[in-house]
C-alpha cells in the first residue's frame, strides 16, 4: 500500500510540473493603424477589457487609431497566427462619425490592447475599461467613463464628465461643464472644474482645488479636502476628516456633517457669514474675531462673522470643530 501512494505522489508531482511548464505562455506583439475621414462630431465608443486607452484633440476631418497588442497563446504558431487575424481584422468600426473600438473582441487575459486615438476637438467619447488606464485630454464632450481598476484622468473638456470606477483612481482637471464622479476605494481629484460637482467615495479620499460652483461631496472613512470653495457645498463624511478653505459668497449655504471625523474651516479675514457648530463629544474651537449670538457653550456655537451674509453648518458627533 505504502509502494502504490508513493508511486501516486509521484505521478502527481511530476503532472504538476509537467502542468506548470505548460504555463509558460507564448507571447508576441502586433500593431494596428486605421485612419476615418468624419463629416461632423465624432462619438467614440471605447470597450477595452486589458490595456490603456487615450484620447487626444487633433485636426478635424479625421480620427486616427494606433493600437500595440499582444498575444499570450499555448504555442508560438497560434500566438503568431492571433497576431495575424488581428491586424487583418481589428475591433475597430466606422459607422458615420460613429467610430467603436474594442467592442468585438471578448474579454480575455490572454489579449492585451494599448489605443492611442487622435479625434477632431468636437468629439465626445464614452470608455469603458478593466484593468487598464483611460486617459482623455481637450475634446469637447461630453465624456463618460466606466473604469473597474484602471485609472480614468481627464483635462481640457468643455462639456460634461461623468466618472465611474471601483478601485481606480479618478482625476479631472479644467473641465467648463458638470462633474459626476464615484469611486468605492479609490481617491477622487478634482481641480477647475466651472460647473457643479457630485462626488462620492467608499473609502477614498476627496481633493477638490478651485471648484466653480456648487459642491455635494460624501466618503465613506476617506477624508474630504476642498481648496478655494465659494459656492454652495454640501459634505458627508463617516469617518473621515473634513478641511475647507475657501469664501462663502452671500446667500450661499455650506452644510459639513460627519460622525467621528474632524472639521477644519479656514476661510480669509474678509469672510461674511453666520456660523452654527454643534458637536456631541468633541471641541469647538474659533481662532478668528467672531461676534457671538446666543449662548456658546463646548459643544454648540452660534456666531456671526463680518456681516453675517452666508451660512455655514457644521456638525460632527466624536470630532472636535475648528473654525480658522
């Protein structure tokens, strides 16, 4: 009995090894290059499940498409034959100014697709990508992106942004429209955005620079940070800290509510606005001349700073409030 397991153990070893040595994947490279002659804004749908896709701003009339790929296959006469029915055939369509790239292959890790596209700066685009990165950068929009771990960076577009991604990091810059944004773990960075912002996280932190208009932001644990706010904003944390630097213009509303994180507002010595903190365990503390209104105790504050024009809401449950 001892002689038949040990035989198995050994048959089973040498089979693994066998196995592995199989693993070892052959791998070769290709390259595609489409050109489309277009007669008015272009939509570009992206489907890219492994690799990076970009997006530039180019001369109008045309879209330009450049794809380096590569090949993982069992032998190295099926990876070179891929290769060959790739560039033969690439997921790469034209339908008017409708160009679709990706969209016919399936999903596989054994493919992976870097585009490089080069459309008129009237064009608007909606990517969608696994693993790889999508960067897009002076079209026109509006711009859509779906990312499950790659990272979505977009600047210069003058239409709307809406940004989706799991675990993916997600930075917009200069963007004249609307922002949508949303990560589950990932950071979120926005910065000269002209229009109205809505982001949400899980647990990823929230950095704002010089938003243009009204902000509604929430995290999970992650910290939300906002540089030169001056429009309406409303911000949720759970857990995470909250700092605001920034000037609330007369008749705006700041609302700031998180359970245990902690509140740092930082505003210039021009400020107008009326002030009412309320904590359940935590401090409160004002490090500007403020003018009190009704009774102030430890744990609530209602103060009016300048003329009193705006008002600013700021509640906290275990965090302490500081008002600079």
């Amino acid at each position: 009995m001892l002689v038949k397991k040990s035989a198995w153990l050994a048959t089973a070893i040498l089979a693994a090894a066998a196995l592995a040595g199989c693993g070892a994947h052959f791998s070769a490279p290709g390259a595609i290059d489409r050109t489309f002659v277009v007669n008015g804004p272009v939509r570009l749908e992206i489907t890219n499940a492994r690799g990076d896709s970009k997006v530039f701003a180019g001369p109008p009339g045309e879209v330009r498409v450049h794809a380096d790929f590569r090949v993982k296959a069992w032998s190295a006469v099926s990876a070179h034959k891929r290769v060959v029915e790739l560039s033969a055939n690439p997921p790469i369509s034209q339908e008017g100014t409708l160009i679709q790239i990706g969209g016919s292959l399936p999903a596989s890790s054994r493919l992976t697709i870097d585009y490089t596209i080069i459309v008129p700066a009237d064009s608007q685009i909606h990517a969608t990508s696994q693993s790889g990165e999508i960067e897009t950068s002076g079209i026109q929009g509006p711009a859509n992106f779906v990312s499950t771990s790659g990272k979505i960076t977009a600047t210069a577009i003058s239409g709307d942004v809406q940004a989706r991604t799991a675990s993916g990091k997600i930075q917009l810059s200069a963007v004249r429209g609307q922002v949508e944004a949303a990560s589950e773990s990932g950071s979120v960075n926005l910065a000269d955005v002209r229009g109205d912002v809505r982001v949400q996280t899980g647990s990823g932190t929230i950095q704002l620079a010089e938003p243009g208009g009204a902000v509604v932001a929430g995290s999970g644990s992650g910290n939300v940070n906002a540089v030169g706010a001056k429009d309406d904003l409303r911000v949720r944390t759970g857990s995470g800290n909250i700092v605001l630097t920034g000037d609330p213009q007369a008749t705006n509303y700041w609302d700031i509510r998180t359970s245990s994180g902690n509140v740092v507002l930082q505003v210039p010595s021009t400020a107008s606005f009326r002030f009412y903190a309320r904590t359940t365990s935590g401090d409160i503390n004002a490090a500007i001349p403020i003018v009190m209104e009704g009774t102030a105790g430890r744990h609530a504050l209602r103060a009016r700073i300048g003329d009193g024009k705006a008002r600013v809401e700021v509640e906290t449950t275990s965090g302490s409030i500081a008002l600079h």
